[in-house]
C-alpha cells in the first residue's frame, strides 16, 4: 500500500501538533492528505503565524494534497482510497463527538468513519482539559469502535529543555500509534542503572 495518511487539524488549540505531524511525516516519505476544520484554519493562522495554504507552499508539492473540510466528494471519504490510516492533531472535544457517534459533518469526520469501517488505524489527538463525563464518554466509544486517543500529555523523564521536545514527545507517540514505527524524535526510556543491583 501506498505511504498515504490523511491529517485533520481541528479548532482545538494546538496546532503545533499537526503541523510538526504533518512536517515529520513528509520528512519520512509519507504523502499526506490534508483537512483543516474551519475552525482550525483560523487557529492555526492564530497559533503560527501561517495560513494553511502558506504551510502547504512551504513543503514539497508532490506529497501534500489540500482539501477544504465541505468537498465530500474528495478521495478521503471513500472506503476504496488507499491509505494507511488517519490522524487528527489536534482533536476538538466536538470532532470526538462526532467521530465517536458516527456523525459526519465535514470531510475530517467522514475521513475518520471510512477509517474505522475499514478498520484502519486512526489516532485522535484530544486536545482538552480538563475533561468533563461527556468527553470521558466519547473518549470510550471511540476507542470501543476502533480508535486509539492519545492525550497531549508531554512526559519528563527525557528532560525536555525546550517547547519543541515537549511537542515532540507527543508527536512521536501520536505517529507510533498510527503506524507502528519509530520516527527517532525521542530517546526510548531506559531506567538509570544506579541503585538497580
């Protein structure tokens, strides 16, 4: 199968996360077809300083493909496009809802119902706190109905210095749930050898 993933970035702050998914991925080969909410076209802007159009420009044409979130006609929605799964980073407490009761409103929410009914990896990066009964809800029936939810929670213990090894973290995660293989963005946790004997 083709190296293809489909990439939704919703209105959720954090926009960083789908940005450097998106930027790690091409780096590694993979084509990505892109979704932007409506929403998350106007934090995106807000939170780095690019329009999604000039993000787009910034990388190479031949692996990056654009869709705006209402053309259902377009590839992603079918069941027969191959790709190897999808990821939404960041994901909105409302795109959980939607994906977690199969709600398809815009072309990241059909993207991500064909993704399970074909039983493909998706990943959704939830991108919320504190969390309340009904996201605990969704959370559920989005893992029960196929998905793995990775929380933006940034762990420590490889003593992060900067932001970008903080979003690192989380992107190398979120990327290993989806494809099962190692991007090199973050050292593998090994426990100190002293007081072990």
């Amino acid at each position: 199968m083709t190296k293809r993933v489909v990439v939704g970035i919703t209105g959720a702050s954090g926009s960083i996360y789908g940005k450097r998914c998106v930027e790690v991925l091409v780096a590694n080969g993979y084509s990505v077809e892109l979704i932007f909410s409506e929403t998350g076209k106007r934090v995106f802007l807000f939170e780095t300083g690019q329009s999604p159009q000039e993000f787009v420009a910034s990388l190479p044409k031949e692996q990056v493909k654009l869709y705006e979130p209402t053309d259902l006609f377009a590839p992603p929605s079918s069941g027969s496009h191959p790709v190897k799964g999808m990821l939404v980073a960041p994901c909105s407490a409302g795109t959980l809802g939607h994906i977690a009761n199969g709600v398809a409103d815009n072309l990241i929410h059909r993207a991500a119902d064909v993704t399970l009914k074909e039983g493909r990896p998706l990943v959704l990066l939830f991108r919320e706190t504190p969390i309340n009964r009904v996201h605990a809800q969704n959370i559920l029936k989005a893992i029960e109905a196929g998905a793995k939810v990775v929380p933006a929670s940034p762990a420590f213990y490889h003593r992060p210095k900067t932001v970008e090894e903080l979003v690192d973290f989380v992107v190398e995660r979120a990327l290993r749930a989806l494809l099962n293989e190692e991007f090199g963005l973050i050292e593998n946790w090994e426990a100190p050898q002293e007081g072990r004997e």
